[in-house]
C-alpha cells in the first residue's frame, strides 16, 4: 500500500465515538500503511455539517464513505483490496 495514502476522519472534540473510531484505526494505519487527517466539524470545517452531522464520526478516502459511527476494518480493508 502507498504510504502518501490519506483518510480523513470527519470528527467532533467532544464525540466518544470520534476518539474510539481514531483509537481503532490505528493498528491498521500501521498495518495498510496509510496516514490519517482529523477533520472537525465545528472548528474546521462548519459547512460539512449539514451532510455529515449527523454521522459523525465519519471515514473517507476523499468523497467516498467508508464508515460512520464504528470502524469497520472489513469496509476499510476491502476498500484497499480495491483501490491496490
């Protein structure tokens, strides 16, 4: 895997569920070799709110959702199988 590869998790300071996502994503960005940009919705970037708000924590690869709510390594993996 490309290691200049970049998600972006879609996230909130105060959001449980943004830090577990960013807890879980971890071992595989190690494993899949990929880095990660925080993106938070209410300091950097307001006018994702109204798409994304109410699935926060989201993860992308550009415009395309791997997740929301809870990782799912088997979206995720699958999605690098595809993309090579």
């Amino acid at each position: 895997m490309s290691a200049d590869r970049q998600l972006i998790v879609l996230s909130r300071m105060w959001c449980h569920l943004c830090h577990d996502l960013l807890a879980a994503l971890a071992p595989l960005q190690d494993e899949l070799g990929f880095s990660v940009r925080v993106v938070d919705l209410d300091t950097d970037a307001p006018e994702l709110e109204e798409v994304w708000g109410e699935k926060v924590p989201v993860l992308l690869d550009g415009d395309v959702e791997l997740c929301h709510y809870f990782l799912d390594e088997s979206a995720v993996r699958a999605h690098f199988r595809r993309i090579g």
